[in-house]
C-alpha cells in the first residue's frame, strides 16, 4: 500500500496548529496508515514577550491577543479555551515545551509505548490551551509528560546529555531549510508542497490523495 509522508512543524504554543490538531486527527480517521504523520517543531513563540510587543504593543498587548484568540477559537466549538489564555498565564517561551517533547519523540523511537510522541504534544496542547497552564514551567511540564505516560527519568536523562537539543535543533534548521514561514506548515512530497496557516481540511485532503493517485515516484503532483 502506498504512503504518504506528511511532516508537520508546528509551535506548541500556536493557536492554529491548536485547531489543526482537529484536522490531523480526521486525517489520521480517514486515511489511516495510507498517512505517516512525522510532527517536528518551528520558532514562533520562542519569545513571547518580544513576540507579543512586536505584534500586539499598539493594540491592546497581551490583553489585546487574548481577545483575539478568544474570537478565533468561538468558530471551532469543538475546542475548550481557558479564559486565562494569555492573560493570566503567559509563557516564556515555548522552547522548554519543543525540549522535552523532543525527547519524548526519542523515547517513543528507542522502545517507547507506539504514539506517546502525538500523544504527549497533544496533551501539552491541552494543557496550555484548554487548562490554562503554564507550560514553559519544567514542574508543569513534568506533570503533563507524566499524564501522557513518560518516562520521567528517561526524559530528563535525554535532556542532561543535551540529546533533546540536538534533535529540536534539527527541526529548527530543517524547518528553514525547508523555507517554512511559521506554525503550523504541513511539508510534502519531499518538501515540493508546503500547506501553510489555517488549511482547510478537504484542501489538506486533496493534497494528500492527489499524492496517492500519483503513479511515478518523485513526481510532482498534479493537485
């Protein structure tokens, strides 16, 4: 059967890739193994506070983008947002996150339970966005990784060694190799087709099964 790679760079911290999580698990629903999903991690909110000054200073700081998140999230019912999302909790950064769920990802690849890697990016998600934790914070994000069936003192061992680092590296300098513009971009066909922002799921869609249709390896796609 043939497989589709898609690898998807996101920031933990972005609202969009928040919603896309909608979308990957519908994906994952309708085309199962047809799709291998790789999630791998990009720069946006590695600092909040200058990212907030930069674009929100003149209209309302974070206060001002609370608000706007509050009315990008009443479209997707399906999704619960903490009303501290950025007012009462506001994250450093997300760089301690993209650390561990690296070495998350490095766990489950040595042996570890099959999907504690989505799994466990997914809770982080879940954590920030809809229980307003703070998950720049090593005790918060303990205790996620923990909920998400880690192995604590593999996780914090990967990170000693500077294992975690090295690997979110990786995903920065690919992620720019690859000319990704921020979170969440969706990278295709070898990196010929990027999806970039609020993707639409049956465009997401079409891409993928254009690319299933394609009888010559190395193609491109006709979608």
């Amino acid at each position: 059967m043939k497989t589709v790679a898609l690898t998807c760079f996101t920031d933990v911290l972005c609202v969009w890739a928040w919603i896309g999580e909608l979308r990957l698990a519908e994906l994952r629903r309708t085309q199962g193994e047809a799709v291998a999903v790789s999630q791998r991690f990009c720069n946006v909110f590695g600092t909040t506070a200058q990212k907030i000054q930069a674009n929100w200073g003149t209209k309302g700081g974070y206060d001002g983008f609370a608000g706007h998140l509050s009315h990008v999230l009443e479209g997707f019912p399906e999704l619960k947002a903490s009303p501290d999302l950025w007012r009462g909790v506001r994250p450093a950064s997300s760089l301690p996150a993209h650390l561990v769920l690296k070495a998350v990802q490095a766990q489950e690849a040595g042996g570890g339970a099959p999907g504690l890697g989505d799994r466990a990016i997914l809770r982080v998600r879940q954590a920030f966005f809809e229980q307003g934790r703070d998950v720049s914070q090593t005790s918060v994000l303990d205790a996620v990784l923990s909920e998400a069936g880690a192995d604590l003192s593999d996780i914090h061992a990967r990170l000693d060694r500077g294992e975690a680092h090295a690997a979110l590296m990786a995903d920065y300098q690919e992620a720019q190799a690859l000319g990704v513009k921020g979170s969440p971009s969706l990278v295709l066909n070898e990196g010929r087709q990027t999806l970039y922002g609020n993707v639409g799921y049956r465009v997401i869609e079409a891409n993928i099964e254009g690319l299933l249709r394609e009888p010559a390896a190395g193609a491109a796609s006709w979608c």
